[in-house]
C-alpha cells in the first residue's frame, strides 16, 4: 500500500529512453507532487543529467538497490528488466507501474486504463501494468461505444510511428530519410527492411499462428481490460513511416444499433475522447496534429452498410503520451487520490 504523503519520491527506470524521457516531463507538466526525482538506465547513461523542475538530475544505474525509499517506480526499460528488478523494487516498498508486457497477462497483476477500468488498480500487490500503446488508444475511444451498445466484434488494422520502437527507431527513419533524398544507401539496424517512404505489416516478432505478438498483445489485453472474453478482437499492425502518433482504422460489431450521429454523441462526452470529425472540411485526425495532446482523436465516424450493426472510426493517439507516459502517471494520480 502507498502512505498518503504530500509529496513522493518517484523513480523512472529507462529515464533516457524515448517513453523514460516523456514520463519525467509528463512529471512536471502535471504537477505531479515529486519530492525526489530517481531516473534511473543502463551503465551507459549513468552520470547523464536529466533535466526536471528547473534542476539537472544525475542518471544512475538500474540496480535492485536503486529502489530504497522511492515511493513509485515508473518502469520503461524494457521487459527483460521488469522482470529483473521490478519485484526487487516491490520488495522495497516502492509501486511499480511498468510500461512492458512482462506482467500484463498476469492474473494478479491490474492492467489498466484510467479512463476504462480505474478501478482495477485498488487490486494490485505492489505492480500496475500499462498496456501496450495501441490497446490504450483504441480502448479509450471504444469502451463508451462498449458500455451503450456492447461490442461484439473489433477488426483493427494500426499505423504505428516509429517512436513506439525507441530512440533508435526515431534516428533510423530520419537518417534514411536524409540518404534517399541525397541519394545515398541506407542503413538498416533497427528494422529489417527500409522504413522511409515505406509500410511495414511486421510489429514484433511473429508467433506460431501467423500473427505478430503486437497483434495478439492487442486481442489479449482488450479482453483482459474490457473485462469481457466475450469480445472478438482481429488485428492488423503496421509500421509506417510517421515520427509520433498511432492511428488506427477500427471496424467494431455491436449488439445494438448505434447511428453514426449517436456514436459521435456518445464519443463527444467520453473522458479523454476529442471528436475531430468534420470530413466536408477536411477535418479528421492527423498524427502530425495530435503529436504532444493528451486525448484521443476520433473521426471518420460511419456506420458499416455492409452489417446490420457496425460502425468504423479512424482513432489516433499520442504514443508515447497516452499511449505509454501519460497513462502511466494517470494511474499514479489515482494511486495517491
Ligand atoms: P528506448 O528509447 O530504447 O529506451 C530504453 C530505455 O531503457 C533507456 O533509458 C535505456 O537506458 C534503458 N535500458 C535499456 N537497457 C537497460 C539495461 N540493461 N539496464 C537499465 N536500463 C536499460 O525505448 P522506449 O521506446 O523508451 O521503450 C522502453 C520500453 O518501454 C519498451 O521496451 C517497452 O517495454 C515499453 N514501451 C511500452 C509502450 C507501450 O505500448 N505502453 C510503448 C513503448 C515502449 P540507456 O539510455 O542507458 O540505454
Ligand atoms: O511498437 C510499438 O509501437 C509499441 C511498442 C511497444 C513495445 C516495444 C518493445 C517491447 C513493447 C510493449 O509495450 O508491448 C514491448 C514489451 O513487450 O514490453
């Protein structure tokens, strides 16, 4: 359990990274109260100053050490060290929110999404999952459409930026960017065929059943946080060459008839939802608008002619705000509400 303080100490574990980094502004942006900041890398980073609330932070190594006294530890470091040093950090008192898929299937572990299932967090034992980026994205605009109309089947196919893959991703496309147009080879180190000016149908690695574990990540988890096995979940995910912002064409069955009108209705007074839906004028959700806001955009709102009950929708969020940092300092603004 997490004692009511006024102010708390917080580590981030993978502070240099592109999630780590978003997580310490997101920080200070909401004024989360943060009495000790801990960022917390790998021994490449260690001695690295990151910059919080006016003052330059030392980066030191992730160790289980590292952890005595933090109240909670936001972890994106990759799944192999949640495994590693988040029980370690539970051990020391802290409450882990961890940002990788090593504990979202866990039974016993809440996976959760503010604006969806907050109060699954009161279940925890000392770890909260985040869910993948495009789960969050998604789930924030379909479960008010789930709770008026019940949602039977999702068919998603994802654009994924490359910043979803790390700092790595984001300096790969811009330096094959840079090389084609000065026509130059390319380097290939992060993904194995060329990204610029290119889609990717490859997120992850590919399981026995055809599908990437993205994919399964995304029928997993929304079962798990809708709460509901009931659901059919088929997806798609690609790779496109966007720097920020995932968007998504979703095609969802529903148990009852929603018109479009009412659904931009519904969608109009959801937590976190912005409506952006005026295609006469052009007006539909852009990764490039949505880059840096909090909410989700949701446009191309049209009932499916092809089935009695069906609409589409075109959603796009900020991946590494809602889809990973900010949900992840919202579910530590609920632990200390
Ligand atoms: P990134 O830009 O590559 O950053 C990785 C971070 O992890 C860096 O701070 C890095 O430190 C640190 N790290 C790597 N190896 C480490 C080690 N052995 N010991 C300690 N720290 C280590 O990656 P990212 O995009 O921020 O993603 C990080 C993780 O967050 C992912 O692996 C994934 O699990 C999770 N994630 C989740 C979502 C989501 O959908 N919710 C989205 C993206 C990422 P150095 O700078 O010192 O190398
Ligand atoms: O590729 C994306 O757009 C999202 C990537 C998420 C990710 C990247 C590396 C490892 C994850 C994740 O959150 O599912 C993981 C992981 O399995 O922890």
């Amino acid at each position: 359990m997490l004692t009511k303080k006024n102010k708390y100490v917080v580590a981030v574990a993978g502070a240099t990274g592109a999630v780590g980094r978003e997580m310490v502004s997101i920080l200070e942006e909401r004024d989360f109260p943060v009495s000790e900041l801990v960022p917390l890398a790998s021994e490449r980073s260690e001695g690295e100053r990151i910059e919080f609330c006016g003052k330059n932070v030392v980066v030191k190594r992730l160790t289980k050490d590292a952890f005595k006294g933090v109240d909670i530890a936001l972890f994106s470091a990759g799944g192999e060290r949640s495994l590693e040093f988040a029980p370690a950090a539970v051990q020391s008192g802290s409450i882990v929110i961890d940002n990788s898929s090593a504990f979202r299937m866990d039974p016993k572990v809440p996976l959760v999404v503010p604006e969806v299932n907050p109060h699954a967090i009161a279940g925890h034992s000392g770890i909260i999952a985040n869910p993948n980026c495009s789960t969050i994205g998604m789930l924030v605009a379909l479960k008010p459409l789930h709770d008026a109309a019940q949602i039977k089947r999702i068919v998603v196919t994802t654009f994924q930026s490359v910043s979803g893959t790390g700092k790595k991703a984001i300096d790969e496309l811009a330096q094959q960017v840079v090389a084609l147009l000065n026509f130059k080879d390319i380097e290939k180190k992060v993904y194995p065929h060329q990204i610029a000016f290119n889609c990717l149908p490859h997120i992850d690695a590919f399981l026995e059943n055809g599908y990437t574990k993205e994919e399964m990540k995304m029928v997993h988890e929304t079962k798990k946080i809708m709460e509901d096995d009931s659901i059919g979940v088929t997806a798609t995910t690609v790779r496109v060459p966007v720097f920020r912002c995932h968007s998504e064409s979703v095609n969802i069955e529903t148990e009852k008839k929603l018109t479009a009108n009412e659904a931009r209705a519904i969608l109009s007074a959801a937590p976190g939802v912005l409506v952006y839906d005026d295609p006469k004028r052009n007006i539909y959700p852009l990764a490039i608008d949505v880059s840096g806001k909090d909410e989700t955009y949701v446009g191309r709102i049209r009932e499916d002619e092809s089935i009695p009950n069906g609409l589409n929708l075109w959603i796009v969020s900020d991946n590494l705000r809602k889809g990973a940092a900010l949900n992840a300092v919202q579910i530590a603004e609920e632990l200390i509400r």
